[in-house]
C-alpha cells in the first residue's frame, strides 16, 4: 500500500510517477491507480496529476485508455535500446555538420513542469532555453530546443551555440557526459512548430526528448527536437557482433 504524500508539487507527483515504473512498483500492462486515488495521496488537484500523467504518456511511460483508465507501457517490458554515448555524439555532430542554424533565441526562463522534473531543478530555479530551427539547402528540417540549468549555461559562450550544439558544448567546458535517457515518439505540430518549419498546424511531426547526465548523474540538458516527418530519417545498422549504429538524416 502506498502512503499519502504531503508535498503539492507536479515535480512531486511526476517523480513519483516515473519512480514506480522505473523500479517495477507498477509493472508493465498493470493499471496505476486512479487519477482520484492520486489526488488524495499526494494532495494535488486533478489538473496536476493530469498534466503529470499526459506528459508520462508522452515519454512513453504510460498509456491511457478511454473509459479504462491509465497503464504502464508494455514496451517497458523490455530494457531500453543501449547505444554508446559517443556514438549518440557523433551522431548529434553528423547532422549539425550537415546543416545550418536559423533563428537562434537564447533566454533565461521559468521551466515549465516537465523540464522541471527532467532536470529535478527546485521551484525557484530557472534554465536558460535555447531554441533554433536546422535547415537543409534553406528547407527547415527540425525545432530544436534545449533548457540548461543556469550555472551550466553561464560557462557556454552563446556565440557558440549557433555553430556547435550544446550536447558537444558541454565537453568543450570541461563537463564529463556519462549517459542520457532518449525517447522517439510521434506528435503534431503545435504554432510554433507549424510557423518554424513550414507545415500545417496537425502535421505529424516526429518527436525526440533527451535528458544529458554528467558523470555525477546530475542532469545537466534537456533536449527537446521536433522534426519534420516528410524529412527526417533515422538510419540504424543492424550487426550480429552486438553493435547498433544509428544516424539522424
């Protein structure tokens, strides 16, 4: 049985969520409990653990179902796709090479809950957010967006950004990348996609998220890149030695 939880916090409620599935609380193709059982036990309103739940399904954490209700993926049966973070590196290095930066905004901000949770920042911290759209021969191919917690941000130089992503900024100023969670998933364009990449508002839209940790395990980039369907591959080698390399085109 699980306790009632004081703290009214999405972080909370989020972690929480994440925590039971990551550890097997709640296995694959069994049912969390109700969006009313998980109001009283952590003392929230419905919108919060709706908008933790909502955001859970778009990692692939969760699956809702009408009149049902909501279950862990049955995907989470089987352990993640493994690839060497170097590979993942020169992945990210391949495609900046392969095309070109436009309308880069860099700022600071207030996260917005799911990149709150993803980088288990506190209620008073901020992240810079960057956004810019790649480009191939001038056609718009992606929206790239990344949050960095503030005092990572500080020791990039922005000019650089527009020439480097930030996942390879991070080791140019000395920070050790060990590993990240990666998810790749469909969506549809949103306005502010539609507008950066030259499609309908509902045009499907392929969706990767990616939370960067340090060797300390602390997440340090959040990365969240929408591309555009009708142009966007992802290229995996299938070998029998156990290795699998993908690239982005």
């Amino acid at each position: 049985m699980h306790t009632a939880i004081a703290s009214p916090r999405y972080h909370q409620v989020y972690v929480t969520l994440r925590t039971w599935v990551r550890d097997g609380t709640y296995k694959p193709g069994e049912q969390i409990p109700t969006e009313p059982q998980l109001c009283e036990m952590f003392g929230v309103s419905r919108i919060t653990v709706r908008k933790a739940i909502d955001n859970l399904a778009k990692e692939g954490w969760l699956l809702r179902q009408q009149g049902r209700g909501t279950f862990v993926q049955i995907s989470r049966a089987r352990a993640a796709g493994s690839l060497d973070i170097n590979d993942v590196r020169s992945q990210v290095a391949g495609l900046a090479a392969a095309t070109e930066v436009r309308d880069l905004t860099v700022s600071d901000v207030d996260p917005d809950d799911e990149t709150r949770a993803s980088l288990g920042l506190d209620e008073q911290a901020r992240v810079q957010r960057a956004t810019h759209v790649r480009t191939v021969k001038g056609v718009p191919l992606g929206l790239i967006t990344t949050y960095v917690p503030l005092d990572v941000a500080r020791r990039v130089d922005p000019a650089e950004m527009a020439r480097q992503p930030m996942f390879e900024l991070l080791g140019t100023v000395g920070i050790r990348v060990a590993r990240a969670d990666q998810f790749i998933g469909a969506t549809l364009a949103g306005v502010e996609a539609a507008r950066a990449l030259g499609v309908e508002v509902g045009a499907p839209l392929l969706r990767l998220s990616r939370t960067v940790f340090d060797h300390e395990d602390r997440p340090v980039e959040r990365v969240v890149a929408l591309y555009r369907a009708d142009a966007y591959q992802y290229h995996m080698t299938l070998e029998h030695h156990g290795k699998t390399r993908g690239q982005g085109q």
